[in-house]
C-alpha cells in the first residue's frame, strides 16, 4: 500500500479497500481451551463434553478446527493485509488471543510485532478490531464474560503504552473526514475499533468504538448458492453503501470467511476417534457442506475448509474485478498466504493442490480505479504490478468433486 500513498493521500480510509485476514492470530493457537470459549464456538463445546464422558481428550483436534491462517501477523502484513481481525480474551491470568483454544503467546506479544512492523513502513495504516469473537456491539458479560473493568482497563493501557505515538485520535482525526494523508503526517498510523469500547477503553480518544463497525455476513460454505449471491449483490452495491456507511463514520466491513457446521464437527470428531460406523460418518460429514457429489471426503482441518471456501470465494471477487464493482472498506478472509494471495487447492494432494488467488492485488486494483481517473506515470507503474500479481495467482477452476471443488457450480 505504501507504493499508492501518493495516489490514496487526498482519500480517507473510508474511501478505500484494504484487504484483511478473519482470526488473524490463529495461526499461533495452544492446545489449552480459553476461558469464554464456550461462547465463541458452543458447537466445539458440545463435542468437548461428549468426548469427557468417554474418556477422550481431543485437544489437538481442537486445535485443528480452530486455526484459519498459516502466516504469522507480521508476514500477513508483509503480504498486503490491512486490517486485523485481533480476538481477544482475558484467561490464564493475562490476555491471549483465542479461537476456542488460547494463544501460545500472550496478546501484547502479537501488539509489539504489529508495532515493530508499523515502525518499518512509515507511509502504512493498520486497522485492528478488538473483540472476543467479532460481535462488533456487544458489551461487558456479552463481549467478555467474567471480565472486570479493571482487566480490561489495564490491557487497554498496555495497549496504549506499546502503540504510544502511532495511535489514531479518533476525536481529533475522524476516520470519515481526515485523509490518508493528514493521518501520515501526524503519524497516526494505528486504528482501533474497540468492542466494548466504554468499559475497554474508557471512552479512550485513541479508540474507535466497534459498533461504528458494518459488519455484513454471508453463508457460509455449506450454503455457496446463498452466499455467492450474497456476496455479488454486496459488492454490486458496495459504492452507494459506501457513500451511506462513511456519512454516519461507519466502517464498511465484510466477511468472506466460514467454519464447520455443528454435524460437520460432529461427524468429523467421530470419524478421528470412532473407527464403529467410519465410512458412514465420512459420508455424512461431507454431506453437510451440500457440494454436489462431495460425499466421501470430510475435512480434517478447518483451514481445509477455509480452502475450499475460499475456491467459491474467488468466483465474486473475480466478478467484481471484471465488472468494476466496488469492494468494501475491507474484506476479512482465511487462509491468506505470502504474495497477497489466498489458498483455493487442497494442499495435501496433488494436481491443485497449491493452488492460489491474487486477493490483495485484486482488492487493490479497486483503489486504482477510484484513485487513477487520468493519466499518471505512477498509475501506469502500479497497473502493471497489479495485473502482474492477477496474472501469477490467476482465477482458476477445477472439476475434484471428492474434495468439493466443481468447475461450473454455483455458476
């Protein structure tokens, strides 16, 4: 982003697309469950408590169904990524990141390598979203249950204290009316949505509360018929919701992220431990995600169904390029990998296995369109970059229905 600064600084970050990663901290998770994770995956819950009653401990399975990135924050932002998706939760005695299980490293570790970044790259804007399992306006026992004011408080400080100098004042710079720019130039170069802003942040000028946050949803992947549409008619209209966000300061946010079903998880948990009935299971497992002729592969791995999500993904974000639709503020997706791309294949077998879409570059050329309405050497310059990246992480399509991928469905 920092090679357009001198086309994007007369803009505001409400103007433009950034591209974002969903649990962007899950690529470090523990074995050890998180305080509170009950409530940001009740479906694992259920299933931890069926395996205690049989005796199992199923903890790096677990793992598996929580974990959704493979880069560390600093190389997602290396790669393009603009806007973290920073989950959070008081457990252990301190703040970890979590997805069901907990972090390896406590929460301020993942900050001060933010920071470290931050510092490096004087032009660039990172935009973090602090919540517990993105719900964007909910409060006290809601956002984190058995957190007092004085624990959030005090990791709030924390934060204040390692992003001192690079925090956006929201009440001196609002989002909607400073531009890139004038941000730069203060060095305001950190924004933060804070769920449960009052009790978090005590009403902190250096926060944003999150329920300025539009933050739209489709289905997931075992509804791609639903979601596709969903996700064509939000970026068909992307430019006058825009235009209808930024007037009341609102970040226009959408995820194109998805998870297992709870019979997924089920079946998926059952075909790991249970060799009674295995087969049968599988079938059910894969029936779940309503793939036409998926019926004999269930995903040991959530970023195996992040993967396959993101094949379906790269159908409206190559249709939004082709049409010249408009993006939102930004986009949170799993499974992004280096050269702003994002994991389509299976990974584990061969054939497609590796295969990759130009994410960042595509979310990027929408800021060109916006920013290059005449010539310019520079626009020129960063075209031929941009379509050079489309062009090495091309979008593609493949008939392996065992694995879920069809050439030709939903459209």
């Amino acid at each position: 982003m920092e090679q357009m600064y001198p086309l994007l600084q007369n803009y505001t970050l409400l103007d433009i697309t950034v591209p974002g990663t969903h649990d962007s901290l899950t690529y470090d998770l523990s074995t050890i469950i998180s305080l509170g994770a009950d409530d940001s995956s009740p479906e694992l819950s259920e299933i931890l408590h069926l395996a205690s009653e049989i005796g199992i401990t199923p903890s790096s399975w677990i793992r598996n169904q929580s974990k959704t990135q493979g880069l560390s924050v600093s190389q997602q932002l290396d790669s393009g990524v603009r806007f973290v998706d920073f989950r959070i939760m008081y457990t252990s005695d301190d703040w970890y990141s979590l997805h069901f299980m907990q972090s390896n490293h406590k929460a301020v570790d993942y900050l001060r390598e933010v920071r470290s970044w931050i510092d490096s790259h004087p032009k660039e804007i990172v935009t973090l979203w602090l919540s517990k399992h993105g719900s964007p306006c909910a409060t006290g026992e809601d956002q984190y249950p058995g957190v007092t004011v004085d624990q959030k408080r005090a990791f709030w400080s924390q934060l204040e204290q390692i992003m001192s100098g690079v925090l956006v004042n929201a009440q001196r710079f609002p989002i909607n009316e400073t531009t890139i720019g004038t941000l730069v130039a203060n060095n305001n170069r950190v924004v933060v949505y804070a769920s449960d802003y009052i009790l978090f942040t005590g009403s902190s000028p250096y926060a944003t509360d999150a329920c300025l946050i539009d933050n739209t949803l489709c289905s997931g992947v075992s509804d791609e018929v639903s979601g596709n549409k969903c996700e064509m008619q939000n970026f068909e209209n992307a430019e006058s919701i825009l235009k209808k966000d930024k007037a009341a300061n609102k970040f226009f946010l959408m995820s194109m992220a998805s998870s297992g079903t709870q019979n997924q998880l089920l079946y998926s948990f059952l075909v790991t431990y249970i060799d009674i009935d295995r087969q049968d299971n599988i079938l059910k497992c894969a029936q779940t995600f309503n793939i036409p002729g998926m019926d004999s592969w269930c995903p040991p791995h959530l970023q195996d169904i992040s993967q396959l999500t993101n094949y379906y993904n790269q159908i409206s974000l190559e249709a939004s390029f082709t049409n010249q639709w408009g993006l939102p503020n930004a986009i949170y997706i799993d499974a992004v990998d280096s050269d702003g791309a994002i994991r389509t294949g299976t990974q584990l077998f061969k054939g497609n296995e590796l295969s990759r879409y130009a994410y960042v570059a595509t979310l990027l050329h929408r800021n060109l369109r916006l920013a290059c309405t005449k010539p310019d050497p520079l626009c020129d310059q960063l075209l031929t970059a941009v379509l050079k990246s489309r062009a090495s992480f091309p979008y593609v399509r493949w008939n392996d229905t065992e694995h879920g991928r069809i050439g030709n469905w939903p459209i």
